[in-house]
C-alpha cells in the first residue's frame, strides 16, 4: 500500500519539477538552477560621427570675348584700288591684310 502511494506522488513530483522549471525560465529563470539561454544580452550601440559634410562652392567660369574677326581688305590690282571704292575687280580679288593708320 505504501508502494502504491509512493510512486504517484514521486512521478507527480518529478513531472512538476521538470515542468515549473522550464516554464519559470521562460519568464527570465526565476526558478532552477542557472540557465544561459534565459540571461539576454543588452544591446550594444556603437556610436558613429555623423558624416562629413563638405559644401563646395559652385565653379566659377569667366568667359572671355571671342578675338575679333580679323578683317581683310580687297585689293583690286588692275584699278590699283581697295574694295569698297572698286565694285567690280576684272581678274581675282587679292585678300590683303588690313594695316594700322
């Protein structure tokens, strides 16, 4: 009789002791001994300088004026003359530079 008394109440035991434990571990082990998957580990922030930030200033483009067309005079040989007092040159006009006065 004593037997039969045992054994319920060790089986019943031992199944409350496996079972609370691993129950009370999931809510951070208060219960049994210690656990390592129960101890979660704080986080970690590393600290990043923000970016540098480089403001470079626009370009600067100065735009020089074009050399100016360099103007030749017609010399008409025939007439010994230059262009706009001669309209019309019988042979080919002779492209001459222009000089300073």
């Amino acid at each position: 009789m004593r037997r039969s008394v045992i054994v319920p109440i060790l089986a019943t035991a031992l199944l409350l002791f496996t079972v609370v434990p691993s129950h009370a571990w999931h809510h951070r082990g208060w219960w049994g001994p210690p656990y390592p998957y129960w101890y979660y580990r704080p986080y970690y922030y590393v600290y990043a300088p923000p970016p540098a930030v480089v403001v470079e200033q626009p370009s600067v483009y100065i735009q020089q004026d074009p050399p100016p067309p360099q103007a030749y005079w017609y010399y008409c040989s025939s007439s010994q003359a230059y262009y706009p007092n001669v309209q019309t040159c019988p042979e080919a006009w002779i492209k001459v530079p222009p000089r300073s006065p």
